[in-house]
C-alpha cells in the first residue's frame, strides 16, 4: 500500500504545481486584456501574490458559466453520440473524411481572420470557445487527467473548462477596458475626493473622471478628456465615491463589478451604483 500511495503523493503533487501555475497564467491574462488598453503595465504595480487577489472575483464567477455552458453541451452531445466510426459510410462522414485537411485549414484561417477583424465582442464567447475546441481535443485524446478523473464525461466538461479559460479570460479584460473607453460600461467618479482631479456635472458623461482600478496603494483614473491618466496614492484621497454606467446595448458581463471590490487600503470607499 505505501508503495501504491507514493505515486499517488507524487502526482497530487505535480497537478497542484502545476495547476498554481495554470491559475496564476490566466490571471495575468486577465490583467494583459485590461490594463494595457490604458498604457498601463500593471506589472510595476503589484506582486505575484496580487495578481490571484485582483482576479479571483471575475475569474471565479466566469468558471460558473464556463461549467455550466460546458456541462450542458456535454448532455447534447452525448445524447447524440454514435460509436465510434458508425457514421464514417453516411454521407456527412464521407465528406469529413475527404476534406478533412482542407476543413482544418478553414477553420484555423477562420479563426485567425477572427482575430485579426472582427469586432471586441468576438471575445464574448465564439473566439474563446474557437481557440480552445482544438485544444480540447488534443487534451482528450491524450488522456489528460484521466487519472485522477476516469469518468469521461466529468473529464471531457474539467478539460474543456482549462482550455478555454485563458482565452476567455483575456478576452474578459479586452471587453472590460472596451467598453470604459467607449462609454458603454464603467464606473466614475460621484463627486471630487482627490486634490487636482475636478470632477465635472457627474450627470453629463463628456465631464465624467472614469475609475480604471484601485491596485495597493494607487488609484487609477481616467480624465474627462478620455485620454489623460491619472495615477492617485490611495493615501492623498478623502474615500472614493463611485457610480456604475451602463448604456442599455451593454449586458453586464460575469464578474463585471470586480474593478470595485475593495481592496485592503480601499475600505473607505463608497461604492454607489
């Protein structure tokens, strides 16, 4: 039995490893999708460890849908299973086995031309879930935790969920810093608590100070004009009261109130929608 549990130990060990990782990979995509819209390197700012606290929220309530989206198709598809090969003699299986390359080539040159061309809102969920269905495959086919979860269909639903999480996750932050730049979805300034930031009629957009985010001990705002960066000490603020905008075109995403989480330094603010 010790001889059993050891490999065990040594496996538990290495998914943990690797899935801190894993986890750490995708928040910082997250922060790569949000805070260099603003020419912000965010990375001069916070730690390793900062980088789980600023996107557990938006991060952990994404996997909910993730899950759920990934566990409803899985009931589809399985229902609609057929063994292996038994449609290869239909017609629909004749023609993907003769066009199988030319059909791999379209859909990565599809997927790029995603990328390159279409809108922000590519990253709401068709370039995410393109970008990973491949991967997924991939991960599939090789087995990939298929020790620790033997159960196809529970495996099939965890693979899918990390395949598309990075993607999704940058994707989340793209759309975030999109749509406050746009002026479809942002928080702002209710009233001036900072020295050298005028904060117009809060009532008229064209005179709103735009909060980007609050990181340790900085608070980040963009000014009225819709370019200039204002970069705070927390310190030098008399609290913050904040607001939320949301034109009626912009649903609010999963986790899209994260940026108003209070951080340690942060309890003072008066977050009002």
């Amino acid at each position: 039995m010790e001889i059993e549990a050891e490999p065990t130990k040594q496996r538990v060990s290495s998914y943990l490893y690797f899935g801190s990782l894993y986890f750490i990979t995708v928040g910082v995509l997250y922060l790569w999708g949000y805070w260099p819209r603003f020419d912000i390197n965010i990375l001069e700012y916070i730690s390793l460890a900062d980088v789980l606290k600023l996107t557990a929220y938006p991060i952990a309530s994404t996997v909910v849908f993730i899950l759920l989206g990934a566990a409803i198709g899985e009931f589809l598809v399985d229902r609609a299973k057929i063994p292996p090969g038994g449609g290869r003699d239909t017609a629909i299986g004749r023609f993907l086995n003769r066009f199988s390359s030319e059909l791999g080539l379209a859909y990565v040159v599809g997927t790029g031309a995603l990328l390159v061309f279409a809108p922000e809102s590519k990253w709401e969920a068709l370039l995410p879930v393109l970008i990973a269905v491949p991967i997924w495959n991939l991960a599939k086919a090789r087995g990939v935790l298929i020790d620790i979860l033997p159960h196809e269909r529970t495996r099939s639903i965890v693979v899918y969920m990390l395949a598309v999480l990075p993607m999704w996750a940058y994707g989340h932050g793209r759309l975030e810093a999109f749509k406050l730049l746009e002026g479809k979805d942002y928080i702002y300034l209710a009233i001036s608590t900072t020295d050298g930031i005028k904060v117009g009629d809060p009532n008229d957009p064209k005179t709103r100070v735009k909060y980007i985010g609050h990181v340790n001990d900085y608070v980040f705002l963009l000014l009225a004009d819709n370019t200039t960066l204002a970069i705070v000490p927390f310190d030098k603020t008399r609290g913050l009261q904040l607001r939320r905008f949301r034109s009626a075109d912009s649903p609010a995403p999963e986790g899209s109130n994260s940026r108003m989480q209070p951080t340690p330094k942060s309890g003072a603010a008066d977050a009002k929608r």
